[in-house]
C-alpha cells in the first residue's frame, strides 16, 4: 500500500522549544533584566512600609484567643513574625511576573547595609490609599517590562507610536483583567461563605470541610480561567491587537489544541515557581543575595519571553491553519468523468 503525504502546517513549538528561544531572546538582550533587578534592589535596601500598628488590635484579640487555649501558641509566633515582616510595597510586583521579583516574598528583615528603615502606616485611610496607588504603578512598570520582553522576542523594529500603543493597550488589558477577576472572586466569594457561615451555626465541622473544599475547588477554578486569559497581553504586544480582541485572541489560541495547549503555560509557572525556591536560597542578609536578584531576573525572563515565543508560533500555525481550511472550501472539486 502506498503512503500518501499530507502537507500541512507545521505544528507549533512545545515546552522545550519555547525555553531555548526564551534562553537565545534573553542573552541578545539582557536589558530586558534591568525592570525586575531594580524592584528588588528597592524591597531590598530601600524602606519597608508596615502594617503592624494596624494588626496590633487583631493579634491582640488572638492573644486572648490564646489564652482560652482556642490558638496553638505555634501559630500565635509565625503569624506576628509574618505581620512585622511583611512590607507593603511588595505590592509593586503583586502580581506573579508582573515585573518578576524575589523579593516580594523574602521580605528581607536584614541587609548587608543593616536593618532596612521601617515606615509605619498610621490609620486605615492611608492603607486604603498606598494600596490602589501601588498596585497601580505594579501595573505600570509591569507593562513596560513586558513591552520590553515582547521586543526582545519579536526581534523587530518599533515606532515611538508602536511602543506608545502597545503600552497604553497593555496597560488597560491588565487593568481590565484584575479588575474582572477581583470582581468574579468577590462575586463568588461572597454568597460561598456567607452559606458556609451560616452552616457554621450549626455545625462548625461541616463548615470547616466545606471552607477547605470552596477554596480548594474555587482556586482551582480561578486557575483554570485565567490560562485561557493568559494571552491576552501577549496579543497587544505583539500584534498590536485591540484590547477586546486580544482578550478574545487569548481564548481563541488557548482552545486550539485544548488541553494541551494548556499544559505549556503551566509548566512555564511551575518552573517559574521552583527556580523562585532556588534563587531565594541565596538568603538576604549578605551580598549572596545578589547572585539571587539576578538570577531570578535572568531565568524569570527567559520564562517571559518563552511564553511570547510559544505564542507567537501558535498564532503563526492557527493562521496556516485556517488559511488551508479556507483554501480547501474555495476550490471546488474536479467533475467526474462520464
């Protein structure tokens, strides 16, 4: 039996394909760095917005939870060393990659320099104030530094207006997005636990069950939908696409090959994730922590613009594809012979 050939396109790039581009896209531009080195250069020397005068109320009220043996004493110590950690402008990477940061989570009580300036928050007014304004400029400079990373991998050359238009876009998409899904938390959230509470009053074992199998599934849920919104800032930024049509874009491209078109972003998160650990080992307190800035910004952004490479190949063999299916329902076959 003879084989017949069938030209077709040529299936998008995997997960290992991907990362070397992102390796080769990082190495000719190593700029792209600059963003995430210099937001934790800040939560690493610069000063640390606390939150402790404003908790002090509550820890207080789970002191005396304490007392009535309702807390284990364990606990108690590693949620007050959490709290006096805890520096608010880690909000200026709140959001995973968006710039990449390490220190976000190492919340460095001790540098090299000495202990850091710690600035208290005085009233929950000015909380609700630097709040919104930091998230905000994490949106700002997470734009650029992704504008940058989409650069570094479409490896063309961009107008004034090109990057003027690709960041405002960028901008309000992300914007847009934590706006969307803060909403759909808060709109499932809301109506979960309040039937939960109410459960509650009658029996707290099965409210306990039900809260831990709602954040569990819900979480879950949430995740699931955002890897079908994940593409949306990858469109603006590559293809100039508008903002409602690179959201559509992203769900388009991540239904083709479902699911496993899916499985390529969340290797690249998990692997963002463990090299996080890795990095973080370095410590905080000495200049070792240094080799863990770079090296976090180095491979965090090999992972940034692998994701762009992945998506600009997948775009490139939906289009083929969809060229051919056109082709194919306009030429219309030969007669047969009488």
């Amino acid at each position: 039996m003879n084989k017949i050939a069938i030209d077709g396109p040529r299936p998008p790039i995997g997960f290992l394909s991907s990362l070397w581009k992102g390796i080769e896209f990082v190495n000719a531009h190593p700029g792209i760095m600059v963003v995430p080195v210099l937001i934790d250069a800040f939560l690493w020397f610069g000063p640390h917005l606390s939150l402790l005068p404003l908790i002090n109320p509550v820890l207080t009220f789970l002191n005396t939870a304490l007392a009535a043996n309702q807390i284990s004493p364990t606990m108690m110590d590693a949620l007050r060393q959490a709290v006096e950690k805890y520096n608010l402008f880690s909000l200026l990477a709140f959001i995973p990659l968006f710039p990449p940061s390490l220190m976000t989570g190492a919340a460095p009580g001790q540098t090299p320099l000495g202990t850091p300036i710690v600035i208290s928050i005085a009233n929950w007014w000015q909380c609700l104030g630097i709040v919104p304004a930091l998230i905000a400029i994490s949106i700002l400079i997470g734009s650029l530094y992704w504008l940058l990373a989409g650069w570094s991998a479409q490896g063309t050359k961009w107008t004034r207006g090109d990057w003027l238009g690709r960041y405002t876009r960028t901008v309000i998409v992300m914007l847009l997005m934590c706006g969307s899904f803060l909403i759909l938390i808060l709109g499932i959230s809301i109506p979960v636990l309040f039937v939960i509470s109410v459960i509650g009053a009658v029996s707290v074992d099965v409210a306990a069950i039900l809260s831990q199998l709602f954040f569990f599934l819900g979480g879950g849920f949430l995740f699931w939908v955002f890897l079908f919104f994940i593409f949306s800032v990858h469109g603006v930024i590559l293809f100039r696409d508008g903002i409602l049509q690179s959201i559509r874009n992203s769900v388009v491209t991540s239904r083709w090959l479902y699911p496993i078109s899916i499985w390529i972003p969340i290797l690249l998160i998990l692997l963002q994730y463990l090299v996080s650990m890795v990095w973080g080992l370095a410590g905080d307190a000495n200049w070792s922590g240094a080799v863990g800035i770079l090296g976090n910004a180095y491979t965090s952004s090999v992972i940034v613009t692998a994701s762009m490479a992945y998506y600009i190949d997948k775009r490139r063999w939906i289009s083929e594809i969809q060229s051919q299916l056109q082709a194919r329902l306009v030429v219309k076959p030969p007669a047969a012979g009488v």
